[in-house]
C-alpha cells in the first residue's frame, strides 16, 4: 500500500506534456528533503526521487494511469495497474465520482518574494472524508521565464488528474495566472513544503521510460514464522 501511494508523496506538482520537459523540484517534510527530477516524454512519466528506503524512479503512463516503481539499488520494479491504484486511493479516504467538482484557489490579495520571483499566494482547501481536509498554499509567479510557451503542457495536468483516481486532490492549474514556484500543503497535521528549482523544455530520450530488462518483479518479504515454545509445568 505503502509503494503504491509513494508516487503522491514524492510527486506534490506532475505535468502531463505533449512536448519534452524536465522539472526540478525540492520536497521538505519533516527530517526528510527528497530532490526529485520529473521527465516528461509524449504520453510516459518518469520522477526519480528517494525514499527513507533508498533511492527510486516512478514511471507512469499517463493514458492508463499504470505505473512501476522501479528500485535502481535492489534492481527490482514493482507494477502497479491503475486498478491497484484505485483502491489505494480509496483505502486513502479519497474516492471522487465524476459528479465532483473540486474547490478553487482563492486569491488572498498578498504576494512574497519566492528566490527570485515575485509570486501571489492562493489558498486552496479540499475535503478529503469525515473532517479530514486538504489545505494548500500556493505561490504563483507570473512572470517564470519561458511560461507561455510550457502553459499548454501545465493545463494537461487537469485532465490528467480529471481522467485519473486522485481526481481532486489537486487545484485546478487552469484557474492560476502563471507558475506554481511553492507549494505547502498540510493533511492531518502532516506538511509538505515543494519549491520549484526549474522548469525546461528540452529533449528526453524515450529509453529513459523503459524498465532495464535485467530487473526482476519486487516480491514483499515474508517474515520467517516464529518458532513457540511452551513449557509443561507438570513435567
């Protein structure tokens, strides 16, 4: 459960492209600051990051919304079908139908410095089940350098997200004038600070997206059954 949900902890802003684009990004929770490099190729997405465990790299197919973890160190991948997904998510607490419609960002009027871009910050607060709820904060840079031309690719990421299990987990990109640059988000006193280190449209070769054919399927390890032993107090 826990693998198959890693890709929602490692990846806090994804891009579903129709051109190349490579994305840098730092994640800060608590003890823990995870450099992750999202690798856009036609339909195929691929985020290397790290994980307490080690290191590991997500491929996902942005059509069917199956993915693998792939686990460079230990040489195994994990396939993961978008049915497997789908009930994680619903053990997650966050089944949407289609009839759902997610909240908007709302401006709050104030703007920040964010490194070297000046950014206006948006509030955006989703219910997930019971009282549980999703806040986020978000700093948008309208003026990030080459935004026009990556725009269209970013809108991608509402319909991907609108076709997919984690449909309104996250804001609709549509609704901001420019570049979420920082991003935190707090679930069940649980946060997540990501900062956007850069955002380039270049080339990524196709091989990028494939599993080496040298790995093996990952399998759970399974715990030796403790031996018991009972002592007769009448012996």
């Amino acid at each position: 459960m826990k693998r198959i949900l890693i890709l929602f902890a490692i990846i806090s802003t994804c891009f579903a492209a129709r051109a190349d684009l490579v994305l840098q990004q730092q994640g800060i929770m608590t003890g823990w600051t995870n450099d992750v490099v999202v690798k856009i190729h036609g339909n195929k997405m691929r985020a290397d990051g790290k994980t307490p465990s080690g290191r590991m790299y997500q491929i996902v197919d942005l059509i069917t919304h199956d993915s693998c973890m792939v686990m460079p160190e230990q040489k195994t991948v994990q396939r993961i079908s978008s049915e497997q997904i789908a009930k994680a998510m619903k053990d997650f607490g966050r089944p949407a139908g289609n009839d759902y419609v997610p909240p908007k960002p709302v401006d709050t009027g104030k703007s920040e410095m964010v490194g070297e871009y000046k950014a206006e910050i948006y509030n955006w607060t989703n219910k997930i089940s019971g009282d549980s709820e999703d806040r986020q904060i978000l700093w948008v840079a309208e003026d990030f350098p080459n935004y026009k031309a990556i725009q269209g690719e970013l809108l991608s990421l509402d319909r991907f997200h609108d076709s997919g299990f984690d449909r309104g987990m996250f804001p609709d990109l549509s609704l901001l004038p420019g570049m979420v640059v920082k991003t935190e988000e707090t679930v069940e006193n649980q946060s997540r600070t990501t900062i956007l280190i850069s955002a380039k449209v270049e080339p990524v070769d196709s091989t990028e997206f494939e599993v080496p054919s040298d790995y093996t399927d990952w399998k759970p390890k399974v715990s030796p059954i403790p031996i018991t032993t009972t002592t007769n107090s009448n012996q």
